[in-house]
C-alpha cells in the first residue's frame, strides 16, 4: 500500500524538525504536529463550516480547539480507536510536561521517561518489529519521536479513507410545501 502524500508530509516535518531540536522543543512540536493531523482528522470529517468564526475546530472558544476535546471527538466520532485515544493523551501530557515545568525536563527525566515507556508498551509494534530497533541512536528519546511517527501515520492513512458527514436536508417546518404540490391544470 503506497504512503499518502499527507502522510510523507507529517512525517519528513517530524524528523526534519526534531532532529536538531531541545528535548523540550521535540515534545511540544511533535504533539503541535498530532494536534493539526488530528485536526484535519476531524475536519474532514465534518461538515464544511460557511463561518470560520463559527467552525467547533477554530475560532473563538470553539468547542473543539484543544488538543485534549479533538482527541476525545475523534474517538467519539469513531475515527480513532480507544488504545490510540489512550496514547494520544499521553503524548499531550508529556507535551504538558514539557511546557509548563520552568525548570529544564530531559526525555531521560523520571517521569516523563515512564510516560515515554508507556507509550511503548502500549503498542505491540516495538515487540512485532524488531528492525525497529536498527532505526535510530536508540534511547528515550528515540524512543518518543518514534512513538510519535507511526502514531502520526494511523492518523494521517485514515484521512483518505474518511467518509464526510453530509448536511441534513430541512425538517418538516422548514420545506415549502408549494415546490412539491401538482400543478392545476
């Protein structure tokens, strides 16, 4: 199956960005990254907004411009499912982590390390690819930026494969009757 172009886009973005970046930098552009591919996710799944100021993903206090309410529409609107649900929380508040302590975190610091590792082992993915390992330096970090990449893919593979919503047709009250009456001869 060839790799969609969105897909190559996040991707190249991640690792072109991430590698000459702090560790604090990596986790806060590696979940902007999730966030807008999350986004376009859900986007596409909803009906066009004709106002951007009245769009629930933009705008002011939409109802769905956090990270965390666009992580739980999608499970809710099933374009994600519950384990990546999970692990999309996680990354936010590894991504948390990062922005708010003042003080400088590490991917080696405690906890965000055991958050790092969790996201791990939640997946089966490491265990079920074993060149996986071959891929990069290798240590915590590593170990996030890859976590993030093939969670970016499921995101981004969905996209095409997305069935819009479409606009309901008016209630009752609102059809005019006289379009549908049979004209008087």
């Amino acid at each position: 199956m060839p790799i969609s172009a969105k897909t190559n886009e996040f991707y190249d973005r991640l690792h072109r960005e991430l590698d000459r970046e702090t560790d604090r930098s990596v986790a806060i552009i590696a979940a902007a990254l999730v966030d807008s591919a999350l986004q376009d996710l859900v986007q596409g799944f909803l009906i066009p907004s004709k106002k951007q100021d009245r769009c629930i993903l933009s705008g002011y206090d939409s109802p769905l411009g956090t990270f965390s309410a666009k992580i739980d529409a999608a499970l809710q609107f099933g374009l994600i499912s519950a384990d990546l649900h999970r692990d999309l929380h996680l990354l936010r508040k590894i991504r948390n982590d990062f922005a708010h302590d003042p003080f400088e975190l590490t991917f080696e610091s405690a906890a965000v390390s055991s958050r790092v590792r969790e996201l791990m082992t939640n997946s089966r993915f490491d265990s079920q690819s074993k060149e996986r390992i071959d891929t990069g330096p290798g240590g915590t970090r590593h170990d996030f930026i890859f976590s993030v990449g093939w969670r970016l893919f499921s995101l981004t593979e969905e996209m095409d494969e997305i069935e819009r919503l479409k606009p309901r047709i008016p209630e009752f009250g609102y059809i005019d009757l006289k379009q549908y009456a049979k004209p008087k001869t």
